[in-house]
C-alpha cells in the first residue's frame, strides 16, 4: 500500500506522480484515488490534513487522469455511536477520557449515507459518483461468474 500522505505531504509529488502511474498501468481504468473526509471532527489534529490530502489527490488526479473516490471508514453504524466506540477504544487502550494525547477516532466513522458523502463532498460531487461507478463494476463482474 502507498502512503500517499507521505509523498505529498513532505512536497513528494513527484513520487506521488511515479506512484500514481505505476498503479495505473497495472489496474488501468479500475484504479482510483480514495479521498476521506471527517470535517466534524472530535480529533481536530486530522482534518487539516485530510484537506491538505484531498486538495492534492483531486489535483494529481486531475492532471494525470485518475478518477478519485469519495470514502468514509466505517467502525459502527450510527452517528451516536461514536460514543460508544471512544469507549472501547480508552478501555481497550487503558487510556485515560482527559488524556488529550490518547488514541482515538474522528467520530465520524459511521455509516454514511449517500446524501452524507455528498454533503461533505460538495466541491466535488463526481467523488461520490466515482464510487457507484466501483460498484456498478462490481456488480457487473458479480453477473458475469460462471457459477
């Protein structure tokens, strides 16, 4: 797995571009960019660089023709489990709630709807789209096994 955030992120870009092609002439068509975003943030410390991550995965992929998805990582399935997750996650760790150092999520790892990527995903709605244009292929070679 490449570590984009690192290539661009220390003004790799291009690595970042080697890498982008590399992958690309292996997968063609079936390789995309995956761009996450957690602008409601608990973690605060993420978010600016999930922008800063984003801004340069839209413009590489731009410039070198490589769709970008629009993700989300999941842990529970409601908003309001978030609490529940921060939880075990403190007593899994054996960390204390007033720990401003203490591993944790963003809280915004549930389950997304599609109205919820495309809100977050404004500026760039084709994100959302490029990840039914996944499924669809998905789908497509589910059909075509030969059970």
């Amino acid at each position: 797995m490449v570590k984009w955030h690192r290539l661009y992120l220390h003004d790799n870009l291009k690595a970042a571009e080697d890498a982008i092609n590399w992958y690309r002439n292996i997968f063609g068509d079936d390789f995309y960019l995956e761009v996450d975003l957690h602008p409601n943030t608990i973690e605060k410390r993420i978010y600016p660089k999930q922008k800063y991550a984003a801004k340069w995965l839209f413009i590489l992929g731009n410039k070198l023709g490589v769709k970008v998805v629009a993700a989300n990582d999941v842990h529970y399935l409601d908003q309001s489990d978030a609490i529940y997750h921060d939880r075990m996650l403190r007593e899994k760790t054996h960390s204390d709630i007033n720990d401003p150092n203490r591993f944790r999520y963003t809280g915004e790892e549930w389950f997304k709807s599609q109205e919820e990527m495309e809100h977050i995903f404004t500026f760039h709605p084709d994100a959302v789209y490029n990840t039914m244009e996944i499924l669809s292929k998905i789908t497509e070679d589910y059909r075509n096994l030969e059970l």
